[in-house]
C-alpha cells in the first residue's frame, strides 16, 4: 500500500518544531506519531486563526512540538471527532492522547503559560 507508506514517512516521527497542514486522512496518524502535537483547528475566514498563526509558528520553532493545523472549511471528521464547536480550537496531544482542549484566540504568553502546564 504505497499511500499508506508514503503518507505514514511524512508524518511519523516528524521533527519537532514544524508547522504541518493536516487532513482527515492522516490526523491519527501525525497526532499519535510525534511525542507533543498543537493542533489548530482552524478557517481561512476566520479573523482569530489569523492572528494566532503566527504565534503558533513561533512556538513551533522554540518548543519541541509539532503545529498541526486543520482547515474545517474542508476536513469535518476529525472536527467532529473532538466536538470542536467554535475556532481557532487547539487541542495538545501527547503521545496520541488529547491532553486539553481550548477555544479562542490568546497572545502568547497566554500560549505559554497553558503549554507550560502540560509539558514542563
């Protein structure tokens, strides 16, 4: 199965610190594939996921987590899955398993104060 093989080198074990674009397809696999995953759940319309992505590339290059970002204009399953009823949503995972959920735009202290409950 070459896709799944393609797809499973792209996404496991993907260096900390980047930002990927994420889709149904392969959200399991990013998510429980890399140590800490940030994923934002986000629109292109939307005027809060706007001002938080370039916070979020920021912690992507001084953290060792991995930024994944889903467009729900276009990928409604893991939405779905993790009842995310409003955006920018961003869900930490560690090791594959949703640690906390939040709704909402916040500046980065705010960002790190909430990542440093988790991961320090």
């Amino acid at each position: 199965m070459l896709i799944g093989y393609e797809l499973l080198e792209k996404y496991v074990g993907v260096i900390m610190g980047q930002v990927l674009e994420v889709n149904d397809a392969d959200f399991d696999m990013v998510t429980k594939g890399n140590e800490w995953v940030l994923v934002d759940f986000w629109a292109p319309w939307c005027g809060p996921c706007k001002m938080i992505a370039p916070i979020l590339k920021e912690i992507a290059g001084e953290r060792d987590i991995t930024i994944a970002k889903v467009n729900t204009d276009v990928n409604s399953l893991a939405p779905g899955k993790y009842n995310v009823r409003g955006i920018p949503n961003l869900i930490l995972f560690h090791n594959g398993e949703p640690v906390e959920q939040i709704t909402g735009a916040m500046p980065k202290p705010g960002m790190d104060n909430w990542l440093n409950r988790h991961m320090i």
